[in-house]
C-alpha cells in the first residue's frame, strides 16, 4: 500500500513538473542543467515560437491555439485550423479557412476586410482591391490606410501616379482631396510635377503663381515657367526663368548667377559655370563643392579625379576638404577610396599611417597591400 502511494505521488510531481512552464524557455542551460525544452523550440517567425505544446509570441503564450495546426502567415499574421492571430492576438470572427494577408497592411477572408488587425467594417470583402500607395477600394467605396474617403468615387477612381489619383471630379493625394485641382485635365509633366488648366503641382501642393501653360521641366527637380524658377517646388529667388537651365548633379544657372539645389552660389555670370562631377563645379575666378567656396583653391586649374578627389596645380581635396599632406603633381586615385602621391597613400581623404606608396595597390572591396601589410578601409590589418 505505502508503494502504491508512493508511486502516484511521484507521478502526480512528474506531471505537475512538465506542465507548468516554470524555466526560462529561451535559455539552452537552466540551473546548469540542460533544458530540455530548448532542445525542442522551433521558431516559426515573425516572433512566433512553438515549444513542448504552447504557442509563445514575443515570449508570451498565445492562448488557445493549436499547436499541431499553427502555422505563421506574414506581417505579425498567424492561424491554426480554426483561428487567426495578429500580434499574439485572436482576430475576432476571422475565418482562417479563407483568410489572406494582402499588402500595406491589409488582409481579408470570405466575409470581412481588415487593416492592421483592426476590421474594416464598410469594406466589402468580395470586391476589396489593393490600388497602392495605401489606397484601396471595392464596388461602393475607396479607403486610404483603412479609413473611407468619404468624397471619393470607387467606380471611376484610378491612378495617376507618384501617389496621386482621381476619380472623374476631384483629383487626390495623401488621402486628402486637392482643392481646385481639375481632375478631368490633371496630369504629369514629368519629375514628380504635375499641373491642370490653371494650377502647377508638387507632391500635393499648388506652386503658388506657377504658370501652368508655360511650365517646364528642367530635371533633377528644376523646373520654370516664363517668370519664375523652381527647386522641387519652391520659387528660387531672384533666378531669370528666361535663361535659366539644368547643369546637372544639383547645379543649374541663368545669364547672372550659378545655383547648387536651388540655392545661388556664384558671384560672377552664371554662362561661366562648368560642373566638373563629384558635387564640384567651378566658374573663371572660383571653385565650389556641393555650394561652398574651395577658399585658395585655383579655378584654372582645378578638375575633379574620381571618388571625391580633386586636385588643381599646387593642392588637392577630398570631399571639398584640402588635404594637407599630399602632392598635387603626382597625386593618383587607385580606387575604393584609397589615392596616394609620391610619398603618402591616403583613405577617404586620410592619410594611411606607415603605407609605402610605391608598392601601394588597391585590391578589392576595401582591401588593399603594399610590399610588407595588407589594408582594410585604410587600417592595417595582421
């Protein structure tokens, strides 16, 4: 008899032992004893983890759910045969049989749609139709990150691009609809501007006093009318629009000034101004990198080289900064960075410490060497 007691009672602390989660599941050693449970953790993803016969989310248990039929969908997303989960949670009346994880957010079954495990309870599941750019609609109604557009037409809304779209009376972006913008006439002219029979457009905003019928796109984000200059979007002050024009890789000019990103930077005529690459450019008397002045540097003879370097007769620069240790004469770029001159090799514009310039070579992928070390992005290395 005491045997028999003996017995259950160790039994019933076995079970009780195994069934109640009193370890760290996440740590392979508890008590520096191995935990067997670690042995079995399988993660399923997007923060889900299945262990022994619990459903773990962030290392809470998803309560309820079936461990032999869970499965992990995408987007914090997850179902077993009967349910679905967002986040660790149960979606509410969600039908796991049909259920599908859509795109920006959204997913549906046969019957609801939802953004963001919240239900959308306007949506009609069986026309629901991702548009992008957060938009979506079905038969009756347009949506823009799960809340209706009340003013919005769903039978004639459509794209137009760089996130607008419109239906056949109003034209839409962000959501929002644009006041006074002509939806039967509003279209692209190109680099992300668009404009109607009256107004210019950019990312959803009117340019004020743009003139819509002789606006122009220039590139890079320039653009004029007969009147005006702009700079994605904004009026460049006291730019001529009459000879305004692109130069490229942020420099534009007119007949009297030089521009970088649509602020002036040049005393002298802009007709004079040459870009040279690497964000340098330069006019008959001055030298500018990226809208500021090079003081010292000669304009006659300055040219950029290649990975930011850049040299005139007597100095040479890196990123707009004068580099104080090098020969302008023998100054040579090797790539990845890395340049040197008769005497020093440089990274980036720094001087490599005990690098031997005449065996110097560039190799790959930050590496380089010359005839005792190797280099690694300018350090050297064992």
């Amino acid at each position: 008899m005491i045997k028999t007691t003996l017995k259950i009672l160790a039994l019933t602390l076995s079970i009780t032992a195994i069934s109640v989660p009193t370890i760290s599941l996440g740590n392979p050693m508890v008590n520096d004893q191995p935990n067997d449970l670690y042995l079995f953790q399988q993660e399923l993803g997007g923060g889900y983890i299945k262990i022994g016969n619990q459903i773990l989310y962030k290392g809470q248990e998803v309560k309820g759910a079936s461990v032999s039929s869970f499965s992990y969908l995408k987007d914090g997303y997850a179902k077993d045969a009967w349910k679905v989960y967002f986040r660790g949670n149960i979606l509410k009346d969600a039908s796991a049989s049909s259920f599908q994880v859509l795109t920006d957010g959204y997913t549906k079954d046969s019957w609801k749609v939802y953004f963001r495990g919240e239900p959308m309870p306007e949506a009609s599941a069986s026309s629901f139709q991702i548009l992008g750019d957060h938009y979506t609609k079905d038969s009756w109604k347009v949506f823009y990150r799960g809340q209706v557009i009340k003013e919005a037409s769903a039978s004639s809304f459509v794209l137009v691009g760089d996130g607008y779209y419109k239906d056949s009376w109003k034209v839409f972006y962000g959501g929002q609809v644009i006041k006074d913008a002509s939806a039967s006439t509003f279209t692209s002219v190109g680099d992300g501007y668009y404009r109607d029979s009256w107004k210019v457009f950019y990312r959803g905003q009117v340019i004020p006093d743009a003139s819509a019928s002789t606006f122009k796109v220039l590139g890079d984000g320039y653009s004029r009318d007969s009147w005006k200059a702009f700079y994605f979007g904004k009026e460049i002050a006291e730019a001529n629009a009459s000879s305004f024009e692109n130069l490229g890789q942020g420099y534009a000019k007119d007949r009297w000034n030089s521009y970088y990103k649509g602020q002036k930077n040049g005393q002298q005529g802009g007709t004079a101004v040459k870009v040279l690459g690497g964000g340098y450019a330069k006019d008959n008397w001055e030298v500018f990198y990226k809208n500021e002045k090079l003081k010292g540097a000669t304009a006659s003879s300055f040219d950029y080289i290649a990975d930011g370097y850049a040299n005139d007769r007597w100095e040479v620069y890196y990123q707009g900064i004068k580099i104080t240790d090098a020969t302008a004469s023998s100054f040579t770029v090797l790539g990845g960075g890395y340049a040197k001159d008769r005497w020093e090799v440089f990274y980036r514009g720094q001087k490599v410490e005990d690098a031997a310039a005449s065996s110097f070579e560039y190799l790959e992928k930050g590496y380089a060497k010359d005839r005792w070390n190797k280099y690694y992005r300018g350090e050297k290395i064992e």
